[in-house]
C-alpha cells in the first residue's frame, strides 16, 4: 500500500535513528547506516558438536546473522574452536557469539576464538553474598576488582578484534548496584556503563550494549535511558534489542514485537533477538516481520533523539483521561470486539461505538482531528481509526497535538486489517497498538479484520494489553529460550504447566531453563520452576527455593500442589479482581524510579 507524502514528512519528522557507531562483528558490520541484524542462540549442549554446528547452519539458513553459544566454563569455551572450524569445513561463515557468565576465564579463551563475547555484569562481578549498605570505599573497590577481571578480557579483543556485547539483565543485577540504585532500569543503566567505561579507559570501543527484562516496560524505559545517558557521556555504541524470557507462542510473539517495536518507532536499535521457548529457528521469521514493519520508513541520525518528545520517554506517566463516558466499565483500557461467555470477552460490542452513538466522535486521520475536536461542551470521547501502514506513527502523533484539541476526551484506538493472515496480525498489530499502551497512552483498543473472526482479534487485544503491562487478564508466564545450560524438556514442562493454571489470573509463573540465570531472571514471579541438572528441578515461591531435586517427570504436579497450598482454592477466584487493585498502585511505585 502507498505511503502518502504526508505521513513520509511526519515520520521523517519524528523518526530520528540513534546515531551509533559500526561494530564489526566477523563478516557483519551493527550500527551506523547498517540494516538492523537478526540474531539467535543454540539451545544445545556446547559439548555436542554435530548438533551444535547442525542447528547454527539450520538458524544461518533461516535468515539468522549471528548465533549465540553458551559458554558457562572453560571447557565449553575452549571446544567453540572444534564448532568453529567444523562450521568452516562445511563451508559456512557464520560469526559466533559466546555467552559468558560467571567465569572470566572462560570469556578469556572464548574472545580467541570467537567473533563476539556477551558478558551479563551482574553475574561477571562479586558473587552475591547477601551484603547491604555497601559503604563508597567498599563500591570502589568493587569497581576495581571488576577492571582487573575485565581488563584481560579487553586486551585479547583488541588483538584478535572480537567485539564484546555487554548485557545487563533485569534480574540479574550485582548486590552492589541495588544497594544504590534499586532493582531499576538505572541499576541496569549503570551496571552496564561501568564496563563500557573501563573499556574505553583501555581504548576498546568494539562494543555492543543490550538492556533485557522480561517486563516489557522495563525493557523499553531501561533502553531508553541507556540511549540518554550514552549520549551525554559521548557515547555511540550499537544497541541490541530483545525482552528475554518472553515465553511461547501468540504471547511470546506479541510481548517481543512490543518491546522491540516500541524502541526500534523511537529509533532505537540495530540488533534484535526474539526470545522464544520453542524451537530456536523458529525465533527468525518472527524476527524478520518486526523488522519488515519498519521496510521504507526515511530516518535521520541524532545523538539526542529525545529532545522533541511530547512525553517523558524515560517513566511511566500515563494520559490522564475522563472515563466516566464509559458506562459500568472499571478495567482500562477497554477492549472492544466479540463478546463471549465462552472466551475473552470484549468490554464492548463494536455496535455500543457505531456512529449513531451521540456519545463519541469518529476520526480517521490527523487533519479530521485538527478541523473538527471532540466535543468540550458535552460528555463525549474520541475514536480515533488509523488507515494505512505503520499506524504506531499515526497514533502517537495524535497524542502529540495540542492538548486543546483532544482535552481530556478518552480516545479509543482502532485499526481495520485486511487480507493479512494471522501471523502477521499478531506482529503488525503488537506493533501498532502496543508501544502507545506502554507509555500509557489511549483509553481502549479494537482491532478489526476482514477475514479473521472477531473472537481472535478480541483475545490479541486483550494479548496486547497484557504484554504491554497496561491491564491483566490472565495468568502471566516467564519462560526462557533454553540453552545448551537447560538439562530438562523445558519446552514440555512450559505446555503442561500453562494447561493446568491459565485460569489463574494476575499469578505470574517462571518457567526457567537453569540455576544460572533462573532465581535473578525470574525475581517478581510468584512461582518459578527452575532446572537444576540433568532432569531435576529446583520450585521457587518468589525468591525462595522451596524444593530442590524434584524430579522432571513429578515437577509439574508438585508445583501445582505448592500454589495449591499457598493458594487456598476461593483466592484462586478472587485474585483477579485484587489484582486489579493492586496493579495501578504497584505498577507506579517500581516505573516512578526511571528517571
């Protein structure tokens, strides 16, 4: 479908690409005025040559640039020369990635080898040890001792220029660093900064940063500051981009196209991954659709990419709106769509909003806005209904008009899709809708199409409301990719659990794949279920491990049986609606920290 000049001029407008740096990676070059670049990792067992090397040419073929290879000890590292060299043999050119946790060694031997190191700084530092109240000196010689574990790291880069990724994790932040800055996007901000400024003390820019949360607000506030504090410390480093542990299927896709899509509408971002906990390939066609999303869009390049916007970008502040235009509604934002005693069941039939409705105003496009505002003689809201491509552009213009001219109607958000199938629905529409209700803009969402039944666009709505933290309306799943770490059927145990409570509404569950990653990654969850060796599994009830050893084939029941315990049987029905409560409050106490 055409573009029209107009809208090219607004996004051309609006659109200013964070101006990084070129990075080379291997035979790819991040950054600068590269495409962005797709990116996976190997869910097999590092030792396990053929199926290591089998599965990085599967992803390579499927449009994969660069693949990601756990490296937890020194062994694992030093055999990605064996994986190497066989991939050479084959006759492949696929740069490798090596995933580094807790031992500086192995990313050491790794940088040899390899054309990419990632390092999680919470995990590459002090272990925890249960310490508060670090005084300064304590910090600083914390600081220290990370230049000298680092500084080893940083000269075999610079001679075998092996660029470095470091990626702060959400869940996996140092002791020190929530001490001062809490268990923030700033914490992860700063635990990131740290490393990339001992680099460049040594001279060494071959960098690439990365903020991952599986929160998807998190995710997006974190990258956004980091983009805001690189550029007053001088700083133009490639971004990579991806909410980690975003489960499977519909859910997984939706949470990962928000996240990602919001940043790369901002100008954010030069590398993605999508975490999926399914087969790993099937990560790429997800991958490529995000990033077609944004096919033909004209950029410009600025360090300050912020200094235009019409909210703040770095803290959730939602739009301030009058709902009592709604009748007997108290979940926001409203879902509009198929109502349904047997499904999700919208707020309100598309028949309440048709325009005999005196109540509301239909708009089709920003000079309608502009020429005839809602109503502010009488109680009445807006409808605002995008036409054409990329109607994430459209909508936050909107908002960005004169508060005068939409006052503080409620504004409903409606896109009509055509002749799409339903995987590109799902991808296009977590895109369109779900970056305006991660920055708390827009009252209700409906999404029309021509061919799909309107009892699924109603459940991708409701999808995208949850996947954007902006209303939830069923049980919530943290479940990581797996990786050659995972010694358990992660991608099993995640279907049997999801079977047996997704009727268990505002309860969060974390599905993870080892000990390594597992008790920081999944942190806010209420359950975690966490393995621990070769078909063993450590339950979690929040922080806690509560059982350890379980084995894989009892597992699922013996966690079902700790939320049953903990849950007495009516609180099962009564969590949704003290979750509601709940939320808004909670939500605004963890966001209020961002700037």
């Amino acid at each position: 479908m055409a573009i029209s000049p107009y809208f090219l001029s607004f996004v051309f407008n609006m659109i200013k690409r964070f101006n990084t740096q070129e990075v080379k990676v291997g035979n790819i070059s991040i950054g600068g005025n590269n495409p962005v670049r797709v990116q996976s990792m190997a869910n097999t067992n590092t030792m396990d040559t053929e199926a290591t090397v089998n599965q990085a040419i599967e992803l390579f073929e499927a449009g994969c640039e660069m693949v990601r290879v756990t490296a937890p000890g020194m062994r694992e590292a030093g055999h990605l020369r064996v994986i190497k060299n066989e991939i050479i043999r084959r006759g492949y050119d696929i740069p490798l990635i090596a995933d580094i946790h807790f031992n500086p060694k192995a990313a050491e031997i790794a940088a040899g080898i390899v054309e990419k190191v990632r390092v999680n700084p919470g995990n590459y530092t002090d272990r925890n040890t249960g310490k508060i109240n670090f005084t300064e000196k304590e910090y600083e010689e914390s600081i220290c001792r990370i230049r000298q574990r680092i500084r080893p790291l940083i000269e075999i880069c610079k001679t075998n220029n092996t660029a470095i990724r470091v990626g702060s994790n959400h869940g996996s932040l140092s002791e020190r660093i929530v001490d001062r800055y809490g268990d923030t996007p700033l914490g992860m901000v700063e635990a990131a900064l740290e490393f990339v400024r001992i680099c460049r003390e040594m001279d060494f820019h071959n960098l690439v940063l990365s903020m991952k949360a599986s929160n998807v607000r998190i995710m997006v506030y974190a990258t956004r500051l980091l983009v805001k504090k690189m550029a007053g410390e001088g700083m133009d480093y490639p971004i990579h981009l991806g909410v980690t542990e975003a489960g499977d299927g519909n859910d997984g896709r939706i949470k990962s196209a928000i996240g990602t899509g919001t940043l790369l509408a901002d100008g954010i971002g030069d590398t993605i991954r999508v975490s999926l906990t399914e087969d790993p390939v099937s990560e790429i066609p997800v991958a490529k659709q995000i990033i077609k999303y944004f096919e033909g869009v004209p950029v410009g390049h600025s360090s300050r990419i912020f200094d235009k916007s019409f909210y703040n970008p770095f803290d959730y502040n939602p739009r301030i709106s009058d709902k009592s235009v709604f009748s007997d509604t108290k979940q926001f934002p409203v879902v509009v769509g198929h109502q349904s005693k047997t499904g999700p069941c919208a707020d309100f039939s598309e028949k309440q909003f048709d325009h005999t409705n005196q109540n509301w105003v239909h708009f089709s496009d920003i000079y309608n806005v502009r020429l005839n505002p809602a109503s502010k003689t009488v109680q009445s809201g807006s409808i605002f209904n995008s036409k054409g491509e990329m109607s994430v552009f459209k909508f936050r213009e909107l908002f960005s008009l004169p508060a005068r001219t939409m006052a503080n109607n409620p504004v409903i958000l409606k896109k009509e899709y055509a002749d799409i199938n339903e995987a590109d629905l799902i991808i296009r529409s977590a895109i369109d809708f779900g970056p305006l209700f991660v920055d708390g803009l827009g009252d209700g969402i409906w999404i029309k199409h021509n061919k799909i039944p309107h009892a699924k666009t109603t459940e991708i709505s409701f999808q995208i409301l949850q996947a954007s933290g902006a209303r939830i309306s069923k049980t919530e799943f943290i479940a990581c990719p797996s990786c050659g770490r995972t010694l358990y059927n992660i991608q099993k145990s995640l279907q049997e659990i999801k079977a047996k409570t997704s009727h268990l509404k505002g309860l969060k569950i974390a599905v993870m794949g080892c000990i390594v990653n597992g008790p920081g990654e999944m942190a806010d969850a209420n359950y975690g279920y966490v393995g621990m060796g070769h078909g063993k599994v450590a339950l979690f009830k929040g922080k806690e491990m509560v059982k350890k050893g379980v084995d894989e084939l009892q597992a699922v029941e013996t966690l079902i049986d700790l939320i049953k315990e903990k849950m007495p049987y009516i609180f099962c029905y009564l969590l949704p609606f003290l979750f509601y409560f709940l939320s808004m409050s909670v939500n605004a106490k963890i966001l209020s920290v961002f700037t």
